[in-house]
C-alpha cells in the first residue's frame, strides 16, 4: 500500500470518527453520572437523616417532659443538664447518628412560669452525597416545657356524718386528707400557687367562719322544723307552710340558739339548691321572695359540723382543720358539693381571692362520702336527694371557659364503701369522667385515692 492511500486512509478514518454520534451517549452519560448520583443519593440520605431527626425531637419532648416532673429548687443546671442528657440517652436509639450533643436549660420565673429548654444536635455520614462534597449531613432539634403558669384551687368536700366513726374511715380520711394537703403544698413554688378550701358536710354546713348570726346578709331566719302530733318531723320550712299542714307545730329558729348551720336552700321553684347564685344582700324586708331564697337558711342542728375553711395557702390552718372533723349527723352530699363549689367562686358567699389574668386556673371539687344519702331540708328519701344533686353536678360541668370552652370545674368523687354496697350511682355520675370516680372499698383505699388525686392535680401542664 503506498504512502498516499495509507494517508488517505487514515484521513477518511477520522473524518468518520469526527462524523459519529453514537459515541457522544456514553460520553455525556460519563460527565453526569456524579450529579446524578448526587440528586438520587441525596434523595435517600436525606431520608435517612430525617428519620432520625424525628426520633431525635420525640425523645427530646419526653426528655424534657421528664426532666420538667424531676426539677427542686436545690438542683443547680449541672444537676439538671445532667438529668436531661441521662433522659435523652435512654430514649434516643439511632446507631447512624454521630456527635450527639444535648444541653438543658432551666430558667424560673414567677410571672412566666418555669422552663425546661432541651436542645440537641447530630450528624450522620451520608452514603451518596459525599461523591460531591457533603460527606456527612448536620441536624438537631429542641423541647420547651413550661409548667408554673397554672394555678390550683380545689375544695374538699368531706364527709362527717356518724357513720364515718366505724371501720377506722375518719382517721383514715385525716390522714389521707393531710397527705393531699402535703402533696398540693409541695405544688406551690411560692404562696398562691395553690389554695385549698375544706368542707366538712352533715345534712348541713357550718358557715360560722364568714356569718355571724346578728348581721350577717347571707342568712335567713324565717324557717324551722314543723313536726306532726307525733313529733315526727315534715321538713324544715317556713312557719306559713307548717301551719298549712293540719296537725302541724312549727319552732323557730333561733340566733342563740345557732351553731353555724346553714341547710339547703330552695329547690322550687327557684332550684337555687342546685345553683350558684350569689345571696342577695338586704332583703330582710324586701318582698321578692325570690331574693329571700337565694340567702342561706340559719338552722338550729344538733349534728352541726366543724365550720367551714374558706380558700387559704395557710396550710397549717388547713391540717388543723381536717383533725377538727368529728363524725356525727345525717349524709347530704349534695349540700357539700354545693359548699365546694361556693367555695371557689369570687363572689358572696366567699368572695374567693382574685385570680391573675397572666394565670390559667384549675378549678377541682373532690366530694369524698362513705354512704348513701340520708336526709336534706326536704326529704329522707335517697333517691330524692340523688335527683336535686345530679342536677347539682350538671350545672358545674355546665360552666365553661368562653375562651377554650372547656369545663371550668373538674369533679373528683371517692365512695368509700367498707359495707360492700352497691356502686354509688350518683356520686358515679357526678364526677367529671370514669378517671375521676374512685371506689375504696377499704379505709385504706381513701389514701390510695388522694394519692391518685394529688398527682392528678400537681401534674404539670406541657405548654410546647
């Protein structure tokens, strides 16, 4: 072959090279495989790394949740980082992740509210987009718990009536009752926190701690039992109503007679039994005997029992009250859940202590009684005095935030039943929900019940 055709040769060669596309596929694909594999790789690493930032953020909300329940004044923030690392670690099981680092802070403030801040941080190596420069992949996540910007009020209404001397139960109450007191008093991170009113019941209550029988607006002195030939008693009524009755003696009843009882207030026509309508003041002459039914009716009652503790953070006043409760006297629960709930209105009666706006509230009644009820101002029938306290109970759980619209009052009921009776159905009814009904069937079963109570009630609130 001559020189001329080799070079010939080799010139139509390469013209045919420089001529062919199918080559340049394989070239374009060569120059973009990195990128490609950095958008699809980035795609699963990124994947992977939330999964474990999601992981990451549930434990930290537990962490902080826990850490929040663990907090004393006396732990400093070493103390508290510490406990808050121990927590997280516990939790936070993701092999993958890398350089994990969590740091807690504590900040305590009177008008905010105390604050647990759990931050953490961590890496993972990335399997893909290292081939374009991100050989690992940083992420984090924090919790806030903040607990102090709830305040308690809670009444205790509490059964005194005689048959609370048997199977041990009063002294049993006494203790448990203490130990509540114990507990929502280590509640209070400062005075105010918390208040707790107490409201032993008979058939009546005693309100000689906020009336005095010669001035006091709340009463009213117009009735007294009428009792029949027989001296079988037909209610507690005005004298008009007993003289209706044929046969009928009435008695008055008399301020000198008066240890502090108050009984029911009308049930008809103005339900103020079941009601909490503020007394009107002054009415001594007025003729509306509407305003006359909403004042307290003053009773001579032999069983009267220890008088009334109004809301205080007083908390020694408060224990001494518990160990001045005496059983003796019929069962009207009713009228102590209507006492209870009086109680923590900001209003007459009482007129509760004003409430911070910078506050949200919890408001909770624990009735605690150990039988069935036995006598009101009307009647001896149970299932009668079972009838005025269900409506009793639905006009609390009636009364509603307008803000969040949810129930102002939470309803605790303990029946402790030593006799193995039959479930106490209105008590049942009464409380707000199935968690907040007790049964103890055993003195000792009523601190089992406080003790359920108080944490219930010192739980802290998660704000974030």
């Amino acid at each position: 072959m001559t020189g001329a055709s080799i070079f010939n040769q080799v010139r139509s060669s390469v013209a045919r090279f420089r001529r062919a596309e199918r080559g340049n596929v394989a070239v374009l694909f060569a120059i973009a495989i990195v990128p490609i594999l950095g958008f699809v790789g980035g795609a699963i690493d990124y994947s992977r790394v939330n999964n474990a930032r999601t992981a990451m953020q549930a434990a930290l909300d537990t962490a902080a949740l826990m850490v929040s329940r663990d907090v004393t004044s006396s732990m400093d923030a070493a103390q508290i980082n510490q406990k808050a690392q121990d927590y997280f670690n516990a939790l936070y099981k993701h092999p993958e992740a890398q350089s994990v680092v969590v740091n807690a802070t504590y900040t305590k403030s009177s008008s905010q509210g105390s604050q647990i801040v759990i931050t953490g941080s961590a890496k993972m190596a990335t399997d893909f987009m290292k081939v374009v420069g991100f050989p690992s992949l940083e992420f984090g996540g924090s919790s806030t718990t903040v607990w102090g910007t709830t305040k308690l009020r809670v009444a205790l209404a509490l059964d005194n009536t005689g048959s609370m001397a048997s199977a041990g139960k009063m002294d049993a109450l006494k203790k448990a009752a203490n130990k509540l007191l114990t507990t929502l008093q280590t509640a209070a991170k400062t005075d105010g926190d918390v208040y707790v009113s107490i409201v032993p019941f008979a058939k009546d209550v005693n309100v000689n701690s906020i009336a005095t029988a010669a001035s006091s607006p709340i009463l009213r002195w117009d009735l007294g039992p009428c009792t029949n030939r027989n001296n079988t008693a037909l209610g507690f009524m005005t004298q008009s109503d007993c003289n209706s009755i044929n046969n009928s003696r009435w008695s008055a009843t008399t301020t000198s007679g008066w240890s502090g009882c108050v009984s029911d207030r009308d049930s008809t026509p103005t339900a103020y039994d079941t009601r909490s309508d503020p007394p009107v003041s002054s009415v001594a002459t007025d003729p509306n005997l509407s305003n006359r039914a909403k004042q307290f009716p003053a009773e001579n009652y032999s069983d009267c029992p220890t008088a009334i503790l109004p809301l205080t953070y007083d908390w020694t006043a408060l224990k001494a009250k518990v160990e001045a409760m005496d059983p003796e006297g019929n069962t009207n629960q009713s009228i102590g859940m209507a006492w209870g709930w009086l109680s923590l209105l900001q209003q007459l009666p009482f007129n509760a202590p004003p409430e911070d706006p910078n506050f949200q509230y919890t408001k909770a009644i624990v009735l605690l009684s150990d039988g069935d009820n036995t006598q009101n101002r009307f009647s001896s029938s149970a299932s009668q005095i079972d009838a005025r306290q269900r409506i009793l109970c639905d006009n609390i759980k009636a009364v509603t935030d307008p803000k969040t619209l949810k129930p102002v009052f939470t309803i605790y009921t303990i029946q402790v039943n030593t006799n193995n009776d039959n479930t106490s159905s209105v008590m049942s009814y009464c409380a707000s929900n199935s968690g907040t009904y007790f049964s103890a069937t055993t003195a000792s079963g009523i601190d089992s019940a406080f003790s359920a109570i108080g944490s219930a009630l010192s739980k802290l609130r998660i704000a974030k």
